[in-house]
C-alpha cells in the first residue's frame, strides 16, 4: 500500500470539485504516513513541482489534483521515472481521468490511490514536447481560447457551451496542410487523439487506445459556421467521424503546417505553434489505474 504522497492541486477548480477533492484527501490522511501537498493556479508550475518530488525519492505517487492541464503538467515532470503519477479529476473535462475509468466517489478513488496497480503506458510528443491524449488544431483550440479568456471553469462542464458558440461566430478557418505515414491531405480542423472520448464525454474516435503508440486523426475539411455547426452536431450525437466532410485514419505519425496564426490546444490548454510534429515520445509514464483496467 502507498503511504507517502506528493500532492499537486490546482487552486483554480470550482466549489463543488473542491469539496470532492478535500474528500478524497480526508479519506487519504487517514492511512497514509507523510502527505505533502503543493498549490499551483500556472502552467508549468506543477511540471516543476512533480519533476523535483519524482527525482527526491521520498514518496510512493505524484498526484495531480485538477483537470486535464494539471495531469498533462505533472506528468510532463514525471516523465520516464519511476514514481507513479495518481490522479485526482477536479477539472472541467477530465477527459484523462474517465479515459482510465477513475472511479468517482471519494472512496474509491482513495482507494485506488492507495492501492491500485501501477503501469506503464507511451505517451505522445508534440515538436519534442510530451503530451497525453490530444491536440486540436482550429475551431476546438479557438473555443479553448474562449473559455481561459471568459474563466468559465467553475461552471463546470456547462461553462463549455459559451465558448464554443463565441468560436463558432469568431474562428477564422485557414487551409492546414497534413502529412501522415499514409500520404497528405489538406483541412480546417484537425483533432490527433489517443483518447476515444473528448470534452464533455463525447464520443470522439472509438478505436482509440492509451495503451498503444497509434493516434487517431479526424480531419474536418469546409469552411464557415454552417459547415463547422454540422460538424459540431454529428460530435454531439458521438458520429463526428460520420460527419460532412469527416475523415478519420490511424496514424503512427502526424506533421501539421499552416499559418501561424492558427490556434492549437494540447491537452485542453492554447498552447504550441506551427509547424507540429507529432509521434510516440521515446518515455513512457508510470501511472495508478483502478483495477479492472
């Protein structure tokens, strides 16, 4: 059993994720000898946090206690070492933790902290930098623009529908060009996911797989609010590969060029800048997962 942690929380989650987070950590305190907990609101801070914990020996998991942005910091710290990366869901999305199928009450998921397996999966690179499930590049990245300017996040996964409805009216499709190890195609959207689900537990791309080094690529071609509202719709239904001109392949690699100017989010946060190359990062993360994973 795990007994000594690390814990990196992001102070910026809302009032009801906060009371699941002092619940899970309640639950935690009661059995564990030595618990250390770090506050972070930037990106980047959790990175240097977990990577200094990782490297000092002295606990048994790094846990990152946030959403998506948080887990992707932390585990960018942790990256290749051997001390496993827990995961508490106080974000908006969360798209990571229910990919591994986290349970949601505070104790189970103490449990799971406490005693769940720890494994080894690849994780994706993005222009040398490791990333976990995504990146968007296009209208979703300029709706995630929309929702860090508005501050939306303790609205929870409602506070998502602004954002995307203020893109829709302000995004400006440009021509992205793509290469995979198939050939090349052109587009104004495209989402590189290892994940098959997406914001708001959405259906994405079902042959997604955290545990392979393969992504799924969803290239939207069409431009303008019709188009990219038809596109939305078909996600809504969890049929945006079936969408108007949708396509979906499994790729070993991806390369993305356009303007630089285009937005591009990874892992749910605006970060990143044209040209991307995306591939299998040469480390693998150690991470607790429940266990019937």
């Amino acid at each position: 059993m795990r007994t000594r942690f690390f814990i990196i929380h992001n102070t910026n989650a809302g009032s009801k994720t906060r009371r699941f987070y002092d619940a899970v950590l309640s639950r935690l305190r009661r059995s564990c000898g030595a618990i250390e907990v770090v506050e972070t609101a930037r990106h980047g801070e959790g990175m240097i946090a977990a990577e200094a914990a990782a490297k000092s020996g002295r606990f048994h998991a790094i846990v990152a206690a946030g959403g998506d942005g948080t887990v992707h910091d932390v585990a960018e710290g942790i990256l290749g070492q051997s001390t496993p990366l827990g995961v508490i869901p106080v974000g908006t999305a969360n798209v990571f933790s229910r990919e591994i199928g986290l349970p949601r009450s505070p104790e189970a998921l103490a449990g799971t902290l406490l005693r769940g397996p720890a494994r080894t999966i690849p994780v994706g690179e993005v222009n040398g930098r490791p990333f976990l499930f995504v990146v968007g590049v296009g209208f979703d990245a300029e709706a995630v623009r929309h929702f860090e300017a508005k501050g939306t996040r303790s609205l929870g996964r409602t506070g998502l529908v602004g954002p995307v409805l203020r893109a829709l009216v302000s995004h400006r499709d440009r021509l992205l060009r793509m290469e995979t190890n198939h050939g090349v195609t052109e587009a104004h959207w495209i989402i590189v996911t290892r994940t098959k689900r997406y914001a708001a537990n959405l259906m994405l791309a079902p042959e997604a797989d955290l545990s392979g080094t393969q992504f799924q690529v969803l290239c939207m071609k069409g431009s303008g609010p019709m188009m990219r509202l038809a596109q939305l719709s078909a996600l809504a239904l969890g049929r945006l590969r079936f969408g108007p001109g949708v396509t979906l392949e499994t790729a070993a690699w991806v390369k993305i060029n356009g303007e630089l100017s285009v937005p591009i989010q990874i892992d749910g946060e605006k970060m990143g800048e044209m040209p991307l190359d995306i591939r299998a990062h040469s480390r693998k993360l150690a991470i607790i997962l429940p266990h019937a994973s």
